[in-house]
C-alpha cells in the first residue's frame, strides 16, 4: 500500500473508531510495520496538523473536540508535480488523431485515478486550472522527428540551419547529444563535426533533416553540462565572467523570487534595491531578460554588458525620434 493510500486509510480507522485504535490493529489493517504505522501517525498528527491523541499502550484515536474541524488536504500535489501532470495531460490533447492518441489514452485515466487519490475520492475540476505556453514557435514536425530519432537512436545528423543572428544558411552535419525543452521551445545540444565543437541549435530553425547511417559521437555528461550548463540559458558554454545587476525597490519584490541560475547571488540593498549576481557566457539571452524589466533595472558589471545595454537602449529609443 502506498503512504498516500495508507494515510487514508488511517484517517477513515481513527474517524470511525468509537474506542482508541491499537498499533496492531493499525498494522494489521495498513498492511505496513509497526515502524511504520509510527511514522505515519506522526506525519498525520504532526505534519498535517490532525488531532491524534493517545499513546502506543493505549492506543490512538482522534480528540473528539476537535475531530468534526479536521479534515485531510483537498490536493496533495507540489506546484511541480501539479506541472508536470497538466503538461502530460496537454499532451494528450495535442495528440488527438495522432500517431500517440491509443497509445496515450490510457494514460488519462491513470491521472484521473491518481487525482481522485490525492483529493480523497472527490473529483478535481483540473479544467479550473490551466499552464499557458509562452511564445512558443513553430516548427517542422518532420524535422522535429527526425532530430528526436537521431539524438536517441545514436546517429549522426545533417540539416539545413538558418541562424537566427545572421539569417544565413548553412549545412550542418552533428552527433546529437541531448534534447533540450527550454522556455516553451526545443534545442538540440550537438556536437558539430565541421567546427570541432558543442554547439546549441533550436529546432524551429532546421530543416531538411537527414539521419545518417553513422554513429554519433558521444560526449561525456560532464563535458556538456560544462560547457553548455555552466552558465546562463540555452547560450551558454564556459562561463566569461559575472554580471552584476541592480533592480529597484519595485522590482526587487519579483526579482527577489525569481530563479535565473544555479549558482545565482542575490542580497537586499540597505536603500530596498535587490543586487542579483549571476555567470554567463553569450550576454544575448542575458541582455533580453534586463531588458525586459526596462528603467527598473541597471547592469552595473561588467563594463562591457553595460556597453551592450546602452547601446541597445539608444537603437530602441531611435526609433521613436
């Protein structure tokens, strides 16, 4: 029996009993040891704030004052796993017709199922709650197979790619390394056989995708979180150095909350104003998030980030002259 399942159960034992409820019986009825059943009565009293009362030679039962206020949490889900079981349900709305549709189906009823476990037999109206994709693009789902395929079937791969920074097209010929979804998108990490090198290209851009019969090369775990995990966003790679930005007080109430790296230092400034510093390697993906909380935040360091953000600002600002 799972713990959710048994802290239940527990919760319908000490409900119904008109007398103190023994530690074997508790074993006997859960299916679990007496270690167990222990824990689980202090995880109920303890952590979900039951009123358990009683002791192991007695017995335990629920404080009769206060037994008819209590009740077990409506959804015991983590914003994360809450996430993750919208997104598989998204899935299998965009499967509809699909190659994945039979195969996925099941599939809802198991979330319907593991919902109504965790709601303690009431149905949830997860239709009250929604995840919104964010600026995500569009691309070619042939391409898209095919660069799936390769990166888990171990071949190399050759596409047209058309950078966005330059418009230029250019043929690539790479060892997949690993799929990456980021920011509503999807990435490919790659070793590039041309350029000797890792590099990170976003699958809305290839085309004309090609598995070819060769084994990709592959690079080692530690080598790809180095250089294209190790500093800030999907433009990353070994990091260049640390920026310093500074938020104002309006700003600091967000900011403050906010995750943007693993190895990220943030402080309060005596005047309210929040200082977050951060690595990163290619300073576009950085620039764009600053900017986008404008007259609110100042890059202070380095002093070439802080170049690159003027210098954006007064292009931005020709425009309306």
């Amino acid at each position: 029996m799972e713990r959710i399942e048994r802290i239940h159960a527990l919760h319908r034992i000490l409900s119904s009993a008109r007398y103190p409820v023994t530690v074997q019986r508790l074993m006997d009825e859960l299916e679990c040891s007496r270690a167990t059943a222990y824990r689980d009565l202090a995880y109920l009293r303890d952590f979900l704030m039951a009123p358990v009362v009683g002791n192991g030679e007695a017995g335990f039962s629920y404080d009769a004052a206060e037994q008819d206020r209590f009740e077990l949490p409506g959804l015991w889900l983590s914003s994360q796993e809450l996430h993750s079981l919208l997104a598989a349900q998204q899935l299998l709305m965009r499967s509809g017709g699909g190659v994945l549709s039979n195969a996925l189906a099941p599939l809802q009823g198991r979330i319907e199922k593991l919902l109504d476990e965790h709601a303690g037999g009431r149905r949830v109206p997860m239709e009250r709650v929604r995840v919104v994709p964010h600026r995500t693009r569009r691309l070619d789902e042939t391409a898209f197979r095919n660069v799936a395929t390769a990166v888990l079937d171990r071949k190399q791969l050759a596409f047209e790619y058309r950078a966005r920074s330059t418009d230029e097209s250019t043929r690539r010929t790479v060892s997949p390394q690993r799929l990456t979804h980021y920011r509503d998108n999807w990435y490919l990490d790659a070793w590039d056989h041309a350029r000797e090198g890792l590099r990170s290209f976003a699958v809305d851009r290839i085309s004309a995708a090609r598995i070819a019969d060769a084994d990709a090369i592959d690079v080692p775990d530690e080598e790809l979180n180095r250089q294209l995990a190790s500093s800030y966003g999907i433009f990353s790679g070994t990091p260049k150095g640390w920026a310093t930005i500074v938020f104002n007080a309006k700003a600091a109430r967000w900011v403050a909350d906010e995750h943007w790296h693993s190895q990220q230092q943030g402080r309060f400034l005596p005047d309210g104003r929040y200082e977050l510093k951060l690595p990163y390697s290619n300073g576009r993906e950085l620039l764009m998030d600053v900017l986008h909380y404008g007259s609110d935040a100042e890059i202070v360091e380095p002093p070439v980030l802080r170049e690159q953000a003027r210098a954006l600002l007064s292009l931005a600002l020709s425009q309306y002259d």
